[in-house]
C-alpha cells in the first residue's frame, strides 16, 4: 500500500490516471499532455506500475497503458474499511 500512496501523492502522475480513465494511451500520447521530457514521463510510469495502478501492453513499437482497476478496489476497500474502523472508535 505503501507505493500505491507514493504513487498518488504526485500531481503528474494523479493527472495521467486522470488521463487513463477517458481510455488507454500510448507513452506517447500521454506525454503529449504534459511540458515535460518522455523520459520524465517515463519515469512517472514506472512508479505508477510498480504501484500496480496502471498496466502496460506492447503492441508493436508502443506500449499501451490502462487503469489497473483492480488496485483502485482495493485502495477503495481499504479506504472504506479505515474510515469505518474509525467510526467504531469514535463512541470510546
């Protein structure tokens, strides 16, 4: 959970899932969103895929990125679980 909260605390990288939730992008097309070099971009990528928030997929010369949705219902769960565990300890 930890890389997933590194992962999100960037604003560039909060602004690609953004992007990838409209649909799945090339590296290419998803640097052409930002001002910043594609190795930057690339960097960002690779945090977010170690994070398993996105998902990659070759298709010829472009590697296409989607939304791990999966880990996003997870982040969700454990979200909804603290708060209601917070809830519980709100009467003691």
């Amino acid at each position: 959970m930890n890389e997933v909260f590194k992962a999100l605390s960037d604003q560039t990288r909060r602004r690609i899932l953004e992007l990838l939730q409209e649909r799945d992008l090339s590296a290419g097309e998803i640097a052409d969103n930002f001002a910043m070099s594609k190795p930057s971009i690339s960097h960002h990528l690779n945090i977010l895929k170690n994070a398993d928030l996105v998902l990659s997929d070759k298709q010829g010369q472009n590697i296409y990125y989607s939304l791990n949705t999966t880990a996003f219902q997870d982040l969700t769960k454990w979200v909804f679980d603290f708060k209601e565990r917070m809830n519980g300890n709100e009467g003691q």
